[in-house]
C-alpha cells in the first residue's frame, strides 16, 4: 500500500518570550532574569500514514497536535527530520486561516481556494456549492472581519471540504458551530474517507474519532505515546467518552 504521509523523527522547537517590549527585556537581564526560553512542541516524532487510512490525532492540549498538522500541511518547517506526502493536501487546520477581513465571504472564498491551488475555473464551478454549505446567508457579501469565529469555521470548512484533495487535515472541526452544522461536517468528513482518501483528524470528542477513525496516534508533550486501534488509543490517552457529543448530534449512522 502507498505511503501518504511519512514522518520521520521530526521535532519542532518554539521560543516562548518572557517579555513584550525591549525596554521590560532590558530590565529583566538587568536583573539577572530570564528573557526567553524555548521549548520543544515536538520531540522525535515517527510514524507513517497509509493512503486511505483515517488517523484520529490525540492527545491533551498542548501536546503538539496542531503543530504536527501545520508541519504536514507545510505551513511551518521542521527543525529537524523530515515530512513527505504525496497528493494534493487540503483541510481546515485554523478557523478562519488565510481570510482576508477586508474582504467578503464571496472573494475570499476565490482567495482561499487558490491557496489549496484550486483553478479560478475550478472555484467558479463549485462556488454554489461552498455558498450552500456554509449557509451563511446574506453575509456571504459581508466583509469576513464582521464574522462570528463560528461563521469563519463555515465558510473555511466549506472550502476545504469541496477541494478535490488526496489528504484531508481537519483540527477540531466540531469546535465551532452549531448541531446542524456539526452533523454536515462530520457527514462530509465520512464521505471523505468513503472516497479512498487519507484522513488526518485531530479531535477530543470520542464519539467522532469511534466514528471515523481506524487508527489513533496519541502525542503526549510532543513525543509519541502510543500508534495503534481507536478502542486502545481512547483508553491510553484516558478520555472517559463523556466530550458532549451524542450519537444523534454526530449522526448515528456515521
């Protein structure tokens, strides 16, 4: 079977600054304090993705999970080891990423579908489709700064999910938004995988995972605890199932 996504003992380091201003920074080394200090997101991280597996992506807050994801889509580079994909990547990894506030819904539905390299051809064909999905009425013409964060994830999803991809990265796609959307969401997402493409998916909701995912990877302060079934990657990464999230809101049969 072909490999998607190869991650091969890659690791992430950020910077994490004590101080806002020069003038506080220059106070606290003054004073013999720390000015900033760096922390790994990401620690040695490997594992292989094959084409067509749906990946549930877990783990507690701050363990690295978004981090990956980015460093898959190519958003950042890592600091050491490597990522190689093959095909097209598309997915909503940051509500509202690559909007422009200045401009409407409308266009920036043209702006950020370029970014996932989609034709204007392309765009122009399926944009009553995208409208339709986000079904955010009027505010399609309204300039994108006025959106709710909840309006932001459904037009960003909307585009994502109608790009014709061969990996699919979705980070807390039930986040935001409302039960009909979430179920639209969570629809469309099972329809992605139905199709033959890899599923990279990042969520705390248990219900969800259970439902689309074949395989759990859990991070544990950016290194990786565990790669293997769902049933055993819930039960390692300790969630006790109760996220909120019903088998009716999801979709029973999903």
């Amino acid at each position: 079977m072909t490999t998607a996504i190869q991650i091969d003992h890659v690791s992430k380091k950020f910077t994490l600054n004590y101080h806002r201003t020069m003038k506080q920074m220059a106070v606290a080394s003054a004073k013999g304090q720390k000015v900033r200090d760096t922390f790994l997101a990401l620690d040695d991280v490997s594992f292989e993705v094959k084409q067509g597996e749906s990946i549930g992506l877990m783990g507690l807050n701050g363990s690295g999970k978004s981090t990956l994801l980015k460093l898959v889509q190519g958003v950042m580079r890592p600091d050491s080891g490597s990522i190689r994909t093959r095909g097209r990547i598309a997915g909503l990894i940051a509500t509202g990423a690559g909007f422009h506030p200045q401009l409407s819904g409308r266009e920036n539905i043209f702006l950020n579908a370029a970014v996932f390299g989609m034709s204007e051809a392309e765009t122009k064909r399926k944009l009553d489709a995208i409208i339709d999905f986000a079904d955010i009425g009027r505010q399609i013409d309204t300039e994108v700064g006025f959106y709710s964060s909840g309006m932001n994830a459904r037009l960003g999803f909307a585009i994502a999910i109608h790009v014709e991809s061969d990996i699919f990265l979705a980070d807390e796609v039930l986040a935001v938004g409302d039960k009909p959307f979430r179920q639209k969401c969570m629809a469309k997402i099972k329809e992605v995988r139905e199709e033959g493409r890899t599923l990279f998916y990042v969520s705390h909701s248990v219900g969800s995972v259970r439902r689309v995912c074949d395989r759990v990877v859990v991070l544990e302060k950016g290194r990786l605890g565990f790669d293997g079934g769902v049933e055993e990657g819930i039960k390692y990464v300790q969630y006790d199932g109760d996220d909120g999230s019903t088998d009716d809101e999801l979709g029973a049969d999903i």
